[in-house]
C-alpha cells in the first residue's frame, strides 16, 4: 500500500572519471579524459528488498591528439552527456533507466560532424557489480582473509532505443544508429588485501537505420585498491576491434588510471 512507502531526499553524490593514454599516439589519439558525477535526488522504499531513487547525471568527456611540434597536446574533441533516470534494488539485483542525452563536438574543427543522440536505455545487473557494493564486498572479504584467489564473475547487460522526432535537430543528428545493446563483465582473479586484479570485457552493437550492425569489442586488465572512500585502478585496456563510425580507436590499446567514489 501508498502508505507503507518512505519517501526520502538522501541527496547522495557519486563520482567516478579516468584518465588515460592511447598507445600508439596519433594525430587523432593521444589522450582522454573522463569525468562523472551524479546525485540521488528522491528515493522510494518500498520494502528492504525494493527501493527506487530518482537521479540526475553529467559527464563529460575530453579527448587530445598529438603534435610532432615543440607544444604537443592537441584539443581534439569534447563529449557531453546529460541523464536523469530511475534505478530500483529489486531483492539482489539492480535495474536502472535513464534518458541520455549525448552530445559530440569537435575543437575548432569541422573534419567531423557534431553528433547528437538520445537514448532511452535499461541497465540490469546483480547489485554486487555496483562499484559501492563490489567495494564493500572485497573489503570484507580481505578483513577475514588476506589473500584470496578465485575467479568471481560480475556482470550487468544494457539496451537502449535511438526514438526519431520530425525535424528536431537536437533530439537525433547525424548519426545513423535505431538501437543500442551489450554487456560489461568483470572477473576478479585474485586479491592480496584490499588489492585485486580484475579483467574486464565490454561489448557493444549498434543496429542502424536501414539495416547494419556495428560493433565494439573491448577488453581491459585492472590493478584495483579498495579504499573505505571508493576505488582507484591502474588498467591496461585493448580495443580488439571496432568499426562503428563515432570517433573509433580500432585496434589501439590505453593505459591509465580510474576511480570511483
């Protein structure tokens, strides 16, 4: 019933954003960063098994290339990402929708289109791959066990439609995509204290409007220390293939640093 419902304002704040280095640099690719803050705004407890909070989120993401001249870092392009959204705890798993809307720019440039999207998209996952929960779970485990070797597979599968609007340049623009579909998985291999090797696999397909698919298929080994506050990683990630038309990095590897909090 309405009436057993609590209603709350927990106005909690995440952040998580990385930094990193394309190998091997190119006049398109060198470095990028990302940064990714959202707030829990309302929440709705239902029962201690299901709760849903109302959130609002902004990221963005900058991306340089390379100079072979005396100043070297090369503004390239920007990514703007705005999504308000819902995410419920149903028992032990988590469902999330958010509204994403996605914008591409170029610095000072005009080689490639600005690209607008927006995305209405569903995320579902066992509440132990939220980067909070997986935090806690390996700092308990280190508490009753220093060293720890396993595989623990984590994951959570993702889908989202591309809706089309008559002449509302804001909504779509100049890109050729109807949905979105893939998945993350994340293995824990082996952990020494609050210290943990992880290896990470994200796939990504596009379907297109008039048909055609394209594809992302990246791969990531991660160096992660779980501290009380959140998570810092050192990774190094490999694009195995991708030939969707949006700023690609086929066949490029990254290394750098991420954190959540």
């Amino acid at each position: 019933m309405l009436s057993a419902v609590e209603f709350s304002a927990p106005i909690k704040w995440h952040c998580k954003g990385y930094l990193l280095k394309f190998i091997p640099k190119t006049e398109r690719h060198f470095t990028d960063g990302m940064m990714d803050n959202s707030v829990d705004m309302i929440s709705a407890k239902f029962s201690d098994n299901i709760d849903i909070s109302f959130f609002v989120r902004s990221a963005v993401w900058t991306g340089m290339g390379y100079q072979w001249d005396d100043v070297i870092f090369d503004p390239r392009d920007m990514h703007y990402s705005l999504a308000p959204g819902f995410k419920g705890k149903l028992w032990n798993y988590s469902l999330t929708f958010q509204w994403l809307h996605d914008c591409f720019h170029e610095v000072d440039r005009k080689d490639e289109p600005t690209t607008i999207w927006n995305v209405f998209e569903l995320r579902f996952s066992p509440q132990k791959f939220l980067s909070e929960q997986r935090n806690n779970s390996y700092r308990e485990r280190a508490k009753n066990k220093p060293l720890n070797i396993f595989p623990e597979t984590d994951w959570e599968i993702f889908a989202g439609i591309f809706p089309k609007l008559k002449s509302i340049s804001w909504f779509q623009y100049k890109h050729p995509f109807s949905t979105h579909f893939g998945g993350n998985i994340n293995i824990g291999l082996v952990q020494y204290k609050n210290i943990a090797l992880e290896f990470d696999y994200e796939p990504i397909f596009w379907t297109k409007y008039g048909g055609g698919i394209c594809q992302k298929q990246y791969f990531q080994l991660a160096m992660t220390f779980f501290a009380e506050f959140g998570t810092l990683s050192f990774f190094y990630g490999y694009n195995a293939y991708e030939n969707q038309p949006l700023r690609p990095t086929n066949h490029q590897s990254r290394i750098g640093i991420d954190f959540h909090l």
